[in-house]
C-alpha cells in the first residue's frame, strides 16, 4: 500500500497475528512481489487483495482513496490499466471503487448530457466498446422489434462502473474494467444524478441484473423516471468449464 501510495517506508515488523500468504514470507520475498505487480501494472490489484486479509488496512485504504483530489495528476498516476494490454482495472471489492480513475466517472457523468426525451438502459458485455460486442447487437434488435429506433434513444449501461451513458463508452476505464463484485449503493446514487437530471418521459428496461433493475424501480417511484417499461431480451450470462 505504501508503494502505491508512494510513501517511503522502513523497519518492517511482523504482524501480531497470522496473516495468511503474507506471515509465511519474509520481507525480501514481499518486495520482490511488489517489484513484480508493478512490473506487470498489478500493483493496485495486489494492494487490494492484500488489504482484505486485515481491516485495519481496509479502512487505511478506504481513508487514504478518498481522501485524494480528483485531479488530472491523480487520474493519470492511477491509470495503470491505460498501459495495459489487456484488462486491468478490476472491481472486485469495495475497496476498488475508492480508485481515483473509478471516482472521477462521476466528473464524466456531470459533463456528459442527455441527448433525447426518452432512453434504454442496458447490461454491460465482455467486449468494448459495448456497441461492438455480439450481446449489445442481439440487445438492439430486440428494441427494433419492440418498435423504437434506436438513433432516439440515449443508450446508458449500468454496470459495476457505474451510470454510463453512451458518451462514455470510450473512456480508458470503461474500455479497461472487468468486475466480479458490484457497489450497487454507488450504482443507486449515480443513477440518481443522471436520471433526476435527465427527466425522461420514458426509459425502457433491458437489464437482467435484479439489483440493477431495483435501482430503476427506486428512481420511478422517487419520481426521476416518469415511465418505465420493460423490455425482455434472451439471456446473455453463461459459465463454460472444461
């Protein structure tokens, strides 16, 4: 963590309790796997994954995240996964989401603006841009056969990420992320924003996601969406092992 954070540090001591993988190395073969995650643009996923084995360092890390300006400087200082060639911005705990590269998608947010009166709101893909992905095709010609067109619509993903409405979709971040564990909280408020900004007469529903579809229900009924209709497309998720 403080290599991440980049603060010098000395003296180590052992910790007071067993700490699993991390009480059977000594000091030397730590830095050695810290010198190799950086190599490798890993550094914030092994601080991540280290700071689950201990809550002091969870909070630590939670304080430390949000507490950093969303500055140019900080974005791009946390942007390891921009020189990665492949995925490597992973949201696989709440400790993920403090990252000043995953906050700052709520400055996009703020700039971004609707486009039409009405929207849909769709599940992320593997692939990206999500307009490129085989799921978002299927997903399209279902709306077609519901009778919209799509050129007036505003297209949004909801997504671990975030609210990502279609300027979005080529930021660095939303190109680099894979997510194993929603903050559907964080979800919750940014959809707030969006829609209670947007004012839509009608957002139609393509999600399969029950959480995220909650989310939708709660903004309804908070009155930032005036109607919300939903449009049922094949399911998309599938697990494969050999």
């Amino acid at each position: 963590m403080l290599e991440w954070f980049g603060i010098p540090w000395q003296n180590t001591v052992l910790p007071t309790h067993y700490v699993p993988i991390i009480s059977d190395l000594g000091e030397d073969e730590v830095v050695k796997i810290v010198k190799t995650a950086r190599k490798e643009r890993s550094l914030r996923t092994l601080v991540e994954t280290v700071s689950h084995l201990d809550p002091i360092l969870s909070d630590c890390l939670y304080i430390v995240d949000n507490s950093l300006p969303l500055s140019p400087s900080q974005i791009a200082k946390d942007a390891e996964y921009e020189r990665s060639p492949s995925k490597r911005l992973l949201l696989n705990g709440w400790q993920s989401y403090g990252r000043v590269g995953v906050r700052s998608i709520e400055l996009e947010l703020e700039r971004a603006e609707p486009k039409h009166s009405q929207a849909v709101v769709l599940p992320c893909s593997l692939r990206r841009p999500y307009d490129k992905s085989r799921t978002h095709r299927k997903i399209y010609l279902a709306i077609e056969k519901y009778g919209l067109r799509l050129n007036q619509l505003d297209k949004i993903v909801i997504t671990s990420l975030g609210v990502l409405p279609e300027q979005l979709w080529a930021l660095p971040q939303v190109l680099a992320y894979d997510a194993g564990v929603p903050d559907v909280y964080r979800v919750l408020r940014l959809a707030r924003k969006w829609f209670g900004r947007a004012g839509y007469e009608v957002v139609f529903d393509c999600l399969q996601f029950e959480p995220y579809r909650d989310v939708l229900r709660i903004i309804q009924s908070e009155g930032s969406i005036c109607q919300l209709e939903r449009i049922k497309i094949p399911a998309q998720r599938h697990f494969y092992m050999k």
